[in-house]
C-alpha cells in the first residue's frame, strides 16, 4: 500500500521561498576568512543608520561608508551592492525562473547600488519579524487571516524602522512580498502582492 505524500505546511512552504534560501545560505557561512555575510551586514547595519537619523544627511555611498566605519571602504560597498555585487538577492529571484519571482525581481531590480543596498537592508531588518510570524501562522488560518497577519507584522516593522521603511517609495521588504505570494499559493501575483504590502507600509507611516 503506497502512502500518500504530506501535504507541506504554511511553515514548509515559507522555509522554502527563494529570498529565504538566499538569506540562509549566506548567514550560515561560518567561515571567518570568508564570511560575505558579515560584509553585508556592516553595510546593513549602516545603511539603516543613515536612514533613521534624526538629521538625515543625504543617502549616497559615501555616507553610508563612512557609517560603516573603520571596516567601510568603497570597494567592499560595491562588492555588497550595484550591478557586479556578489550574492545579490534580486539575482537568485530571477535565477529561480518562476512567474511570480520574475516579477518580484522587477520591482527589485535597481540601477541605483544605494537603493539596492536599501532593498537588502529592508529584508535583514524585517527578519526577526519574518520569524515571530511564522510562529503564529497555523494551517487551519484561511489566506485572508494570514494576510492579516503579515500585514500587522509589516506595519509594526515599519512603525519601528520609519526611515527605512519610507525610502525607495515605501518598497515593502522582497521576502514579505513573496511570502504573500506563498501564502495565496500563487492566486496572488509578485505585482499584486507588492502593491497591497506597499500600500500597508505607506497607511502606517502616514499615521504615525
């Protein structure tokens, strides 16, 4: 007697999106030597600083590597963003050949190394959100609820990191735009999915 396959969860399916592959290849690198995750998250962490200062001075590669401190310089800025970076998020969604993360990817793919910079930075910053969701996410929820769910952990996410989350037109973070998608199991494009979650973004700062 031939035992049917078990259907993958919510929690299954959310471990297994192309942007959360992306993020736990590179954090799992424990090499000290070559580590690139650690040189994105020097980048990250300055990057949002920059953004959520009080008297915010203009968001260039200069300023950011200078908010890096003794550890920034411009070739390690550009080896974390612009068009030669390597591991760049946007990348493995367009490698993933997927209709839905084919769209993602235009919506994330920048001309502008700043700005790319601040669409990884959103998803390094959202992740600790990501996983306190994922907590709550059950498989009896409808899509709706769960939704609601994401959307709540957007807006709290943006009500705490404003000048992040403002920048770039109020992108919401890549991971959560495709989480959405997964959570619709594909009734809901890359497209759709990133207008709602910008649309939560840009409600919640606005009533700030």
């Amino acid at each position: 007697m031939t035992t049917a396959p078990i259907a993958p969860t919510i929690s299954d399916r959310l471990d297994d999106t192309v942007v959360g592959r992306w993020l736990g290849r590179l954090a799992r690198n424990t090499s000290p030597r070559r580590n690139h995750w650690r040189t994105k998250e020097i980048y990250y962490r300055a990057a949002s600083l920059v953004l959520e200062a009080g008297s915010r001075p203009a968001l260039t590669w200069r300023t950011i590597v200078t908010a890096a401190g003794e550890r920034g310089s411009r070739s390690t800025f550009y080896e974390v963003a612009g068009a030669h970076a390597r591991h760049r998020m946007v990348d493995d969604l367009i490698n993933d050949g997927g209709s839905n993360s084919l769209q993602i990817a235009l919506r994330y793919l920048r001309s502008d190394p700043v700005e790319q910079l601040i669409d990884e930075t959103k998803i390094w910053s959202f992740w600790t959100h990501r996983r306190q969701l994922r907590g709550l996410l059950t498989a009896g929820m409808s899509a709706e609820v769960m939704e609601s769910e994401l959307s709540a952990a957007l807006a709290g996410w943006a009500a705490q990191h404003p000048g992040l989350a403002a920048a770039v037109e109020h992108t919401p973070p890549a991971c959560a735009v495709e989480d959405l998608t997964v959570i619709h199991r594909g009734r809901l494009s890359g497209t759709q999915a990133a207008q709602r979650l910008t649309e939560v973004v840009h409600e919640r700062l606005a009533h700030r």
